[in-house]
C-alpha cells in the first residue's frame, strides 16, 4: 500500500479539485506525522477562484446576469480572509487543542496508515461537525459568530467564503472525543476536506441530484439551511452527510422559493459590523435582561428565545417572507466598482503572497501587514456604503500601500506591472486627498 509522501505536498490540477470535492482516499493523503500534513486550505486558493469564475460564466449564460454582486462578493471574500488570518501566527486552535489532548489523554492508538482508521475519521469529524453547526444556531452565543456566514442575502460560491473570526474559539471542543483515539495527522486531513467540500455546495446552479441526495449534502438541501422561510429555520446542518440530519430529526427537504440572509437582515457591507455586530447586540441584551435567569438564557437559549418562549423561540414570531423580498444593494457607479474590484484583488495578491512567505517573516511584519489587510478591508467596506470618512482613510491606505510596496515590505508581485501599479496607487492617493478637502471645504461651509 502506497502512502503519500512528506514532500509530496504540491497539488496537481486532478488532484487539487478532486479535494475540493473530498475524492482523495486514503492511498492519497494518510501521513505518519502532523506535521506531514499539506495546508490543503491554504492550497484551496486558485480552485476557489476557478470554480467562482465558472459560476459566474454558468449563471450569465442561463440567467444573463451576474449571480455574484461585486459588494455583496468582496464581503464574502473579506470575511474569509479575516478568518484566516490568525493562522499566520498559530496553526488552527482546533488542531492545537486536539493534538493536545492525545498527547496526554489518548486511550489507544489506532494505526494512521489503516484505512478503517481514515473512514471512522471521516464520520467522526463529519459527526462533530452536525453538533457544532446545530448548537451555533441554537446557543446564542456560538449563533453570534455563526451568524458572520449566514448574512448574506445572495446565494453563491463567494457565500461559502464567509466565515467568521471567532467561530474556531468554540469549533475544537466538538472534535476532542476524537483525539482519545484517532491520531492527529488524520485528523488534520478531514477537518480540512469537510471544510472544503462544504464550498461547492454554496450555489443555485446545481440543482437535484437525484438518489445522492438521500446521503450527501448537497447545493439543495444547504440552500434551506441558508433560508429565513419559517420551513428553512434549523434545518439541514449537515457538513459533507446529510444523514445526520434524517437520524436526529432536523432534516427539511427544497421547496418553497428560499429566501435567503437573517431573518432581520444587517444591510451594510462594512465587515467588521458583518463580523461583530451580533455580539454589541447580545451584549446589550444580556445587560437589559432582568434577572440572573434571564441573563443566562440570553447566551445559553437561542436566538429568537425571550421569557415565556421556549428554548428556541418561536417560529411564528419572525418576520414574514412573501418571496419580493429585495436585497441590500445601495447604488454606485460602475467607476467606484472597478475601483473597489481592482484594490480588493491587489490586497488578495499580497494577502496570499503574505501566507507563502510567512515562515520568513518576522512576526512584527506579520503583525504590520495583519493590520494592513484589516485596514483595507474596513476602509473598501466604507466605500461601498459611501460612508462620509471613506475618503480620508482611503488616501490613508494608499499612502501606506505605497510606503510598504517601495520599502519592499509588499513584493512586486507581477515585475512587469510594477510601475503601473504604484502609478494606479499614486494617482487613487491623490484623488481620494482631494475629496477629503473637498468634504473638509463643504462642512466649513455649512458651518458658517
């Protein structure tokens, strides 16, 4: 039996989509270490890209339009990004924590090279996954940083990308009953797989699959669990099975339109309210609550639950949905989008350039260009909303961006590109200055 290679890390094309599918075996990815085990997330970038792109050209040749809205997109995008970024200084908490209860709590050894070991790690993790996902939208303080993923109003592949910060501050607890047994280097390979297979499920252009939709999770059946139709609520949470779903009674087939967001929507594209807002809320919640009862209900009941209600709240208590529903989408011009576009695909260049070379930078760096990313991400969220302080901390950014580029702490990522580029950055600099004092001249103005 033949098993993958420590320095067989590189991914073909077969092979890079075929992970993104889960069709690896476990021929293919069983390692005797932790430490063997490829970054196979980190290596999801360019199929993420590819299989956007083909959504984008399906859903123009069935429906004539874009079926990704470029803030509503870049918002999805953003959230993913910030999600990762604390890998650039530790590996996940779930493994961290995982690999330290086998250090010194494991009951037995199961082989890393069997590949009975590598199914049951499949279903274990895949089984650790229903109960997380369920208890996020039923305890509402996992459901606040669950919620980053479910507020979008659209329904596609850039959805699948938005993902929240503090979601892995509770994830690694559900995969811990594992680690009495399974080794960590197969765990490391399916905790990343069911988090990459639950990307191509994100989409309207699949439609029924026929008997696979008995077993699998699929584009219908997530579809509901992204709808806020009263016959959507806390249904389907499966991760690559849907079986788990039909044994534990939480399974509700596609019918209905789906109507898709939280059932009272955020409307902003700012990501660091996409990403925290929820917790403001519960936080004032929890304070205005009554008693201690109350307050405790506030984090452990979920989302929709007030006193007098059950545990869950109830269903006929939340906002109607007629199926006219219209999404966020405030209006600018086609100038403004090629803009946002062009800066938020330079950051994803030096966002994935920042993981390639992270061994060999110093963690002041990766704390520089950490916050960085985090700026432009705030400020191209502020533009979208054409929020009155986007002008000053765009000429900000672009400044900052061109200090890092010239210093050489941002690489020439295409060499021949590079004049063009700090022209681009100059000139955006230069325009976003003279909004500033135009803004500044107007509210003297209307102060005199």
């Amino acid at each position: 039996r033949t098993m993958a290679r420590p320095e067989a890390h590189a991914l073909s094309v077969d092979r890079g989509f075929r992970m993104m599918f889960y069709l690896l075996g476990p021929n293919e990815t069983s390692f005797a270490r932790q430490e063997d085990v490829p970054e196979y997330v980190e290596k999801a970038t360019p199929f993420f890209l590819v299989l956007m792109l083909s959504e984008v050209l399906i859903g123009w040749v069935k429906t004539g339009d874009f079926v990704i809205r470029i803030n509503d997109g870049i918002t999805s995008v953003s959230a993913g990004v910030m999600s990762r970024l604390s890998h650039l200084f530790v590996r996940s908490l779930e493994l961290s924590c995982y690999v330290y209860v086998w250090n010194n709590y494991r009951l037995m050894e199961l082989p890393w090279d069997s590949p009975w070991t590598w199914w049951l790690a499949f279903l274990g993790v895949d089984l650790g996954y229903y109960w997380l996902h369920r208890l996020s939208h039923e305890l509402n303080i996992l459901w606040a940083a669950h919620q980053v993923h479910h507020s979008s109003e659209d329904y596609n592949l850039s959805t699948a990308l938005r993902q929240s910060v503090t979601q892995q501050l509770s994830s690694w607890l559900f995969y811990l009953p594992m680690a009495l047994a399974v080794p960590p280097s197969v765990f490391a390979v399916h905790v990343q797989f069911n988090l990459l297979y639950q990307f191509w499920i994100h989409t309207e252009m699949v439609g029924n699959l026929g008997p696979l939709e008995w077993v699998i999770n699929t584009p219908s059946h997530h579809r509901v669990h992204h709808g806020r139709n009263p016959y959507c609520i806390d249904k389907n949470y499966g991760g690559t099975l849907i079986i788990w779903d039909r044994i534990f009674g939480t399974f509700a087939p596609e019918r209905d339109k789906v109507i898709y967001g939280l059932t009272c929507p955020i409307n902003t594209f700012e990501i660091l309210s996409v990403q925290f807002f929820y917790y403001i809320y519960l936080w004032g919640k929890f304070w205005s609550a009554p008693s201690i009862a109350d307050k405790l209900s506030v984090i452990f009941k979920g989302p929709s639950w007030e006193p007098g209600k059950p545990r869950l709240g109830c269903h006929s208590d939340l906002p109607a949905v007629t199926g006219k529903e219209v999404p966020h989408n405030p209006e600018w011009s086609v100038t403004l989008q090629t803009y946002v576009t062009l800066q938020f695909l330079l950051l994803l260049a030096v966002y994935d350039d920042m993981f390639a070379a992270k061994a060999l930078l110093s963690p002041v760096l990766l704390l520089l260009m950490t916050v960085y990313v985090i700026f432009t991400l705030t400020t191209l969220g502020f533009i979208i909303e054409k929020r009155s302080e986007a002008a000053v901390l765009e000429m900000l950014r672009c400044i900052l961006f061109l200090l890092l580029y010239k210093s050489g702490y941002v690489r020439h990522l295409i060499p021949m590109l590079s004049v063009p580029i700090e022209v681009f950055i100059a000139l955006s600099a230069l325009y976003w200055a003279v909004g500033s004092l135009a803004k500044l001249a107007e509210g003297k103005s209307k102060h005199h």
